[in-house]
C-alpha cells in the first residue's frame, strides 16, 4: 500500500513538472523569442489587448501580440510585449489598437505624471471650484485657455494670457474613462516656464479663468489684446434740504434752510 503510495506521487510530480516547463517554455517563447511563434512572411506587433487609460502604466494584462503580414506593421510599432511594460500611456489607446512608440513615455521613477511633462515642459497646479473648472467638465488630456482677470482703478481688466494648454490631471487623478463632469479642487496643467510665471503673477494679482477647448482648434493667438471693461460709477445720493423748526410758545413752524 505504501510502496504504490509512493510511485503514485512520483508520477504525480513527474506530471507536474512537465506541466511546469511546457508553460515556462511557451512563455519564454512569447516573451523573449516572438520571432519563433511567427509564420514565414510575417511580424509580430504589440497591441492593446484592452483599454489603455491616458496616464496609465502599461502592465503585462494591458497588451497582447498579434501576426501581421511583412511590411504592414505601422513604423514605430513595438514587437515584444517587454518592450512596452513599464510606459506611461501619453493618450487613450483603445483595445485592438497598435501600440506606437510615440504614444508612451518612459517612466523613470516618481509618479506617473512626471513621465507625462514633455521636454522642457513643466507641471503647475492651479486652484479651481466649480466656475472655474467649467463646471467639473476638465478631465485629463483636455486643453484650455487661462483667461486673467483684474480691477485696475474703475475698470475691469481681462485678458487671455495662456493659449491651449494640456491638462495633465485633475486633483490626484491623471487618468480617467468617464465623461461625467467631476467637482475637483485643483488642475495640473503642462506649461513652458515662462507661462507658468505668468499664470503664477495673474493668480496673485487677480484671477483666474479656465476656458475648454476643442482639441481640433489649432488657433493660438500670439499676443491676445486686453479687453477693458468699464465699471460705471456709483452716483452720488442727492442730500436733502435741511429743514429749521421754529417753536414759538404752542406755535411750531419750520423753515427751509440753507445747504
């Protein structure tokens, strides 16, 4: 009993191991050796095998590798999934799509949202409510313009001083699939560093407008003109005469009198 015991669990191990290295070896040959699960006259290529959210970074359950006839693979694709892992996502890639190269950054340490500032780009936060963030309906990825606004003397003073820039996320959230509008308390924008003096200044100065735009829109003016608006001045209330009242025994009089 005990003897068939014991070759009851060789063989059980025996079965386990092969199992073992037959998965080892198909995941070798995926991961590290694509080329060997192509046919002849095809490439390999990356793609999304689900929805790949704009901030996210790439994990091993985000892609997957598809055949593609010699030549038709995009330039720019990536051909191992190793290649990919570990890239923040700079757009929305929707499942079935191609993964190109120019759609991640590298993610080099920190928070994914560093790897999301382009070069010489900076992140600024800016503090928002309601109006503001017009109305909750800022998500990552969108593109605004800064509108400031201030008193100088009797007038009111507004003007664009910042033009399509990139929202790289709002509050703690860098990547977002809803289109519901969501109340945040403040805006990550992507900014040069002499805009984001200018946005600081206009801040402390006055305040601060965000207008959404339609990322279609390609139109930046160079120097957007002031516009003045003018505050009409409160009219002085008229005085009224001042009146004298004059008692004379029973007798009460009153007489108008001089201003």
């Amino acid at each position: 009993m005990i003897k068939r015991k014991g070759m009851f669990l060789l063989l059980f191990s025996l079965a386990m191991g092969v199992a073992a290295a037959w998965v080892a070896n198909n995941w070798l040959q995926m991961r590290v050796m694509p080329s060997a699960n192509a046919s002849v006259g095809q490439t390999q290529v990356v793609t999304a095998a689900l929805k790949i959210p704009y901030g996210t970074k790439v994990e091993a359950q985000h892609v997957k590798v598809i055949n593609m006839p010699d030549g038709a693979a995009p330039e720019g694709s990536y051909r191992t999934t190793t290649e990919v892992e570990g890239k923040v996502a700079a757009q929305t890639v929707l499942p079935g799509e191609i993964l190109i190269k120019e759609r991640f950054a590298d993610h080099l340490g920190g928070s994914t949202l560093s790897a999301l500032v382009g070069q010489n780009m900076r992140a600024l936060s800016v503090r928002v409510d309601d109006v503001v963030g017009v109305a909750g309906f800022l998500l990552p990825g969108n593109y605004v313009d800064v509108v400031s606004s201030r008193r100088v003397q009797e007038h009111a003073l507004a003007e664009t001083i910042v033009q399509k820039i990139k929202v790289l996320a709002v509050d703690q959230t860098t990547s977002t699939d809803k289109n519901d509008p969501i109340i945040v308390r403040a805006v990550t924008l992507e900014v040069t560093p002499a805009q984001a003096e200018k946005i600081a200044k206009a801040a402390q100065e006055g305040k601060i407008q965000l207008t959404l735009r339609n990322p279609t829109d390609e139109r930046v003016n160079e120097e957007p003109p002031p516009v003045e608006v003018k505050v009409a001045a409160a009219r002085p209330r008229p005085q009224a005469a001042p009146v004298i009242t004059i008692v004379r025994g029973t007798e009460v009089s009153t007489t108008p009198g001089q201003r």
